[in-house]
C-alpha cells in the first residue's frame, strides 16, 4: 500500500496509484450548492490536496475520478478557467516577498489572458484577468487560495517592519491592506466568478482581509462539510485495516486493541456540533508508513506563534482547557494578542469536545495525546524555563515513582525540579500572582504525565481537589498550599472528604499534602498519608 505522505497533488496521487480516502462525494456537494467558501483547518489536514482536487474536477479531468463517488453525480464534466494561488512554502518575514509573489502570479496570468493599462493596482488588474478569461472560455472562472493566512501568522506578533525609504511600519499591518486589496477583487468581479475557495488555519475579523469582498460562506463549523479534510474512524476501518493489522502485530495487540490505541493518539478533532470524529490524517499515514505510534504532527512544525500569543495574555493554558465556550470566543480570531484563544483552537491544538444544545456552547480542550503532550512540553519549557536539561528522563523518574508507589521518591523529585526552575520565573507582584504561579507550574507537570489518568482542579461535591493521580496500583490525592503546612492541605482533605469517591477502590490510596515556599520556590513541607480506604 502506498501512502501518500506530503503529496498534494491529486493527478500524482491518482495516477501513481497511492491510496486514497475518497471524499468526491462532499467535493460535489460543494461545488453544486454554493460559490464562495472559507474553510479553516489545522496544517496538514489535507487542505491543499482538497485544493489540487477541486482544480482537477473544474479542469474536466474525468479520467482522474475514474472509480470514485463523484464519477456517478457528474455527467458534464465541463473545463472551467481556474486560478490556484498557493502561499505555502514561502517565508514572508521577508519586506516585499508578498508583493512578489502576487505581481508573480497575476503577471503569468496577463501573459496568458492580456494586461490592460487602465489599472495599476494588484487587485483590478486581477479582475480584468477574470473578465478576459470569463469571455475567452465561455465559462466564469475557478479562484482556489491555499492558506490565504499564511502572509499574516508568519509576521503575525514578530515587531517586523516594513524599515524602507518609501515606509516604516509593521509587516503584519502592511500584509493585512495588502491581502485586503487584492481579495476585493472578488467582489468587483462577481459575475465573472464560478467557484471560490479559500483555505488556511485561521478566519480573521475587525480589521479583515475579508471584509474586501462579499463574505465568504464559512464551512470550517457547518455539519455538511466536516469531514472534508481528516480521516473519519469508518474510512480508517474501510481502506487501513491492512497496516493497522501490522501494527497490532507489532505492538502485540489484537485489533480492537490496536484501533483504541490509535484512536488515543491520533484521533479526537471535531468540527462541528455532530461531534464526528476525525483523526489526523498526516500523522495516520506516517504511522502506517512506518509502522510506528509516534509524534508526527507535532514534530513537523513547532507553534512559535502560539507561543508568543500566550507570553502576552494574561490566561494560563489551564484556564483556557476544558471549559465551555460560545462560537464568537474561538472562531473568529480578531488580531488581539491578549485572545489567543481562537488561534489556538484554529491551530488544531484545542478541539470541540462536547456541545452543549441548550445553551450552544462547546467544550474544548486537546483532541489526542500526541497534541496534549506536545503542546504541554513546549509550553512548560518556555513557561518554567528550568535547569534541568533532561526534562523527559525527569518525567520518566517521575512516572515510575507513581507507578510504584514511592511518596518519598516524589517529594525528592519535586523538590529538586522546583529548584532548578530560575528565581526570576517565580518572582511575583502579589500573593495572589505567585499562588498562582505555583498552581500552573504543577497543571504543566501534572498535564505531562500522560500515561496515567490525572485530574487537576477536579470538582468533587464539597469542594476542588488540586490534583489526582490514578495509577493501576494506586491513586494520589495531593492538596497544594503556598506558604502553608503540609498538616493544613491533608485537614482539607479530610473535611472537604476528597478520598469518599475511592473507598471502595481496591488500589492503595495516598493522601498528601504539600507546602511550597514562595521564597526558596521549592518543597517547604510534605506529609504522607496512606490509607486503602480513606484519609
């Protein structure tokens, strides 16, 4: 079986024979019930093959689709003048590169269709192009842009400026006017326009490259198209049950057993209130390829500006998981540094996780371990900034401690990774900053030991407990205090009666209690109490 892994052209794909989800049957839909779309997905979710897959299909490329669903609603297959513009693979921190590539573009296209010498700015010579084109064909014109975004998030946040002669101002405002102005052109030239659509990770509001042209229909939440891009769990079983096969060989499971574990790593995204599953497709296929359960997606490119979003907000991440939010708090991002929501969710980092019909709210939090553990890391290491150079063999040391039920071994491990963590990450305004900043110093711990159930701030009936820690063997109950006593937290314990849920549990249990210092920003005080029933 041949996977096709970074390929995003459809006639390559088709032609050299690699697998293929079929998704013909919603490229149709598409095609025939609207004109003008916007569809946001995380990267690699297969947005620019779905892009090579429209302009084949408007090309009157039948023989491609040849087999597919699609072969059986068309029977036309009429050839439509097509426009693919394609920002990926460009930096564009770079003065003038988006100029560039625009003037590239629409100048290869006057070559082909004429230049008029009427309008000089990017966009009206763009429509002309259309207007020449619509008449040449008979047929109105195809518009596909793929991560039409790209020119902003590259900037987006960076300081990087214009610094010319003529200007000096920011990249991010000048790429926005930029982009603004030429995607107007889709309005002036509506009559000759047959299909249009955008791609890209983020929808950009206010001060929008949008607002330019008729709005777009936004498809990234409607139940129709969910499963445009991604790989559902019904076409995972249907075209991979061959290569899931091998990896349960290898992992030593059965199927079913197999199927879980993918679903856990590389499942989870939703994207509309349907709730459909849809796995990863670019981490999928490379786990096939290599008959391997690793961190693919993750790996490929490192969030930076996610990063540097959160350094401006005032919200940890642990106050951003896990809660309810109304559609207008994460789609539309809105250029606001101190809202890193939206993009964060848009990135594909968070993802819907239940809906809530009464009050149209959606959950969100991470959609699958690879995103959690990846994104966790990467935001504890820029958040905490520790010493420790070995923070994966240190959580390692930490897993086993649990694993096995070494209380002593986690006050030595906790109390030394504290202490390497600079006096300046920890230094705080008030009380309330720096209790704060201890309680998301253990949510980013906590959050990455993955392999074991682990609840921070869970709610119980008389109260919220710091943390629990699950294990095969045994269960943790901790109760944090700043500049406390380890004897108050386990008094907390008790009276708010946290351990009540597990006493008919038959793992051993572990009430502890733990005192930080805000002076030394290390362990002050730790006491252990261990019960099989109750603390």
């Amino acid at each position: 079986m041949k996977y096709p892994i970074g390929i995003q052209s459809f006639e390559h794909l088709r032609e050299d024979n690699y697998v293929y989800v079929d998704k013909t049957e919603l490229v149709y839909r598409l095609v025939t019930e609207g004109k003008t779309y916007f569809l946001s997905r995380p990267r690699r979710f297969g947005k620019s093959l779905l892009l090579s897959t429209l302009e084949c299909y408007f090309r009157g490329r039948k023989e491609l689709f040849r087999g597919l669903a699609i072969d059986a609603l068309e029977s036309e297959w009429a050839e439509y003048p097509v426009f693919h513009i394609d920002f990926n693979g460009t930096n564009f921190l770079e003065p003038g590169k988006l100029d560039d590539i625009l003037e590239g573009v629409v100048s290869s296209w006057e070559k082909e269709y004429g230049r008029t010498t009427d309008f000089h700015d990017i966009g009206r010579r763009f429509a002309y192009v259309l207007h020449r084109a619509h008449e040449r064909y008979g047929r109105r014109c195809v518009v596909l842009v793929d991560e039409y975004d790209k020119p902003i998030l590259d900037v987006l946040d960076t300081g990087a400026r214009m610094n010319s002669a003529e200007e000096d101002r920011l990249l991010e405002d000048r790429h926005r006017e930029i982009l603004k102005g030429f995607y107007s052109v889709f309005k002036a030239a509506d009559n000759d326009l047959q299909f249009v659509l955008l791609t890209g990770v983020t929808k950009f509001s206010q001060v929008s490259v949008f607002s330019g042209f008729n709005q777009p229909a936004d498809i990234s939440m409607d139940g129709r198209y969910e499963t445009l891009c991604g790989i559902t769990q019904e076409e995972l079983e249907r075209y991979f049950a061959e290569p899931v096969g091998g990896l349960a060989k290898k992992y030593g499971t059965d199927q079913a057993g197999m199927m879980e574990m993918l679903k856990r790593q590389y499942d989870g995204y939703h994207f509309s209130e349907n709730l459909t599953d849809v796995y990863n497709p670019f981490s999928l296929l490379n786990a096939f390829a290599q008959q391997a359960l690793r961190d693919f997606w993750f790996s490929s490119g490192t969030p930076t500006y996610l990063i540097r979003l959160l350094n401006h907000t005032q919200e940890n991440l642990d106050e951003l998981t896990g809660r309810y939010y109304r559609p207008e708090e994460f789609v539309d991002y809105k250029a606001d540094v101190e809202q890193p929501l939206p993009m964060i969710y848009q990135s594909g980092y968070l993802t819907i996780k239940d809906f809530n019909l009464r009050r149209g709210t959606f959950l969100l939090d991470f959609p699958n371990d690879e995103v959690k553990n990846g994104f966790v890391s990467v935001v504890a290491a820029n958040y905490l900034k520790t010493k420790n150079t070995n923070v994966s063999g240190w959580i390692q040391e930490l897993v086993d401690a649990l694993e096995n039920g070494r209380p002593d071994t986690l006050r030595n491990l906790f109390t030394s990774f504290l202490a390497s963590v600079p006096y300046t990450m920890r230094r705080k305004e008030n009380e309330r900053e720096r209790e704060r900043y201890f309680h998301y110093t253990f949510y980013l711990i906590f959050r990455l030991v993955s392999v074991y159930t682990v609840y921070t701030e869970k709610e119980q009936s008389e109260g919220r407990v710091d943390c629990i820690v699950e294990t095969p063997g045994y269960v943790y109950i901790f109760e944090f205090k700043l500049d406390g006593t380890a004897d108050e937290a386990l008094r907390q314990i008790d009276g708010k009666g946290y351990a009540r849920p597990y006493r008919s549990d038959a793992r051993k249990l572990y009430c502890i209690g733990v005192s930080f210092s805000s002076e030394t920003g290390t362990v002050d005080d730790w006491k252990c109490v261990e019960s099989a029933a109750s603390c």
